[in-house]
C-alpha cells in the first residue's frame, strides 16, 4: 500500500482500492473529472486531441491543487457539429450528463467531497454549464461541484500563450488551430502531420455563422475542419499555452 504522493501518481484507476482508502484518511478529498472529445481535428491532428489535452491539464491541476486526485477521463464528448466528418464519435448531451451524474455518485459514495469538471473540448462547455445545477442538487450537501465552462476567458488565454511563446495570436481561433496544434506538438508528438499543416476559417466566426455551424455542422463554416491557423506551431507555444490554461483553472477553483 502506498500513498499517491509517494508513487507520484494520482490517477484513481491506476490506485488500488487500498492506495485510495489511504489517500482519502490523509485529506485527498478532491478529485477532478478530465472530459475530453474524440472528433476530427482538421487534416493534420488525431481524433484523440481534446481527451488527450484533457489528461494533460488534468495532471498539472491536481498536483497545483493539491490533496486531489484524478478520475477516469470521459474521452468521448458532444462532438455532434463534428459529425460530418469521419471518424468522430458524439455522445448525446443526456448521455454525457448521466455519466457526469453517475461519477459524482460514484465519488460522493466513497467520501470525497469536492469534484471538478473541465474539457478539453470547448463544445463541451454549453453542456456542462447546462447540467451544473441539476449535479449539484442530485448529490445535495455531502459535496460541492464545479466545473470550468468560461469559453472567452479559455480562448483569451490561449491568444495570451501563444503571443508569449512568440506566435501569431490571429492564429488562434479554438480548433486545429495554432494552440492545439502546438499542445498536440508537446503533448503526443508523433500524431502530429506537420506536412499537413493549411488554414483554416481565419477571423472571429459572426453570430450567424455560429449558428450555421450549431445547426448544418462545423463544415459550414471551414471546409478543412480548421477554425484558426496550424501553421507556425511549435512545442514553446504548446507548453506556453498548457500552462496558461493550468493556471486559469486552478485560479478558478481555487476561488
Ligand atoms: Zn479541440
């Protein structure tokens, strides 16, 4: 039997049954929930994008938090705008909630008292905010959930790293882009098709191209899949942008 601060791991289904008894009798009373999509991501990145950036951050957050640790990632997410292209695979919003639900009554059972849910993919983020009320009130005073669902500030953030690392903050634009791109450069390298690299939708997507896309699909508005520009990604701007979004969250829970 070992603690998680010992073995250095804190993903709970890599614990013994043991190893979270313990950790839970020495505080660990948080655990955070990486929600993740496996969706097309333009011509040059996997489908694992989202659940893979998810997992990242997941790792950094714990360890910034502290006495937290880190559940199994829901790597499929709503991806139905996505659907058009091959490949992507989309949970139906109630199936996503009653698997949130169903964690938080996994988690509550056992102890813990805090859950946190985020998302690497920001289509996730309108769901969440959506079920929020309805998982704080099915687990009532034994815990209290959150859940990041602030999609401007993400991709403020993400405009700030990647201007800090030296790139082109216009390339942003919160899909395949140049910060995703870079995180995937850093984050799982060999998935990462750098011939492949061609813009995408450039510029900020008006209301009612936004609602185009919500309705007949992201490839209303982008042919290739991509909102933004891959193009002069690196790791420097892909570690500039894990930790500018690790520290908006953990500045946001921690409030
Ligand atoms: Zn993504």
């Amino acid at each position: 039997m070992s603690k998680p601060e010992r073995t250095g791991d804190l993903r709970l289904e890599l614990m013994t049954f043991e190893d979270v008894s313990t950790a839970l009798r020495s505080g660990f009373d948080t655990v955070v929930v990486p929600c993740g999509a496996v969706e097309q991501h333009g011509p040059h990145l996997p489908l694992c994008m989202d659940a893979d950036h998810a997992e990242a951050l997941a790792n950094l957050v714990s360890r910034r938090l502290g006495r937290t640790l880190i559940a199994p990632t829901i790597r499929v997410g709503c991806s139905s705008h996505h659907l058009t292209f091959p490949g992507t695979i989309s949970i139906r919003p109630e199936t996503f909630e009653a698997m949130c639900s169903d964690y938080c009554a996994s988690l509550v059972r056992h102890g813990f008292s805090r859950i946190i849910f985020f998302s690497g993919h920001i289509g996730n983020f309108p769901v969440l905010r959506d079920m929020l009320p309805r998982l704080r009130r099915s687990v009532g005073k034994s815990a209290r959930i959150d859940a990041f669902v602030d999609s401007e500030a993400w991709l403020t953030a993400w405009r700030e790293a990647v201007a800090d690392a030296g790139g082109d903050p216009a390339a942003v634009g919160g899909h395949a882009d140049i910060a995703e791109t870079s995180l995937m450069m850093k984050i799982r390298p060999d998935s990462v098709r750098t011939d492949r690299f061609e813009p995408g939708h450039i510029g900020l997507l008006s209301p009612d191209q936004l609602d185009l896309m919500w309705k007949n699909g992201i490839s209303s508005v982008t042919r290739n899949g991509i909102i933004g520009d891959p193009r002069g990604s690196t790791v420097a701007i892909g570690e500039s942008c894990l930790e500018r979004i690790a520290g908006l969250l953990v500045d946001a829970f921690k409030a």
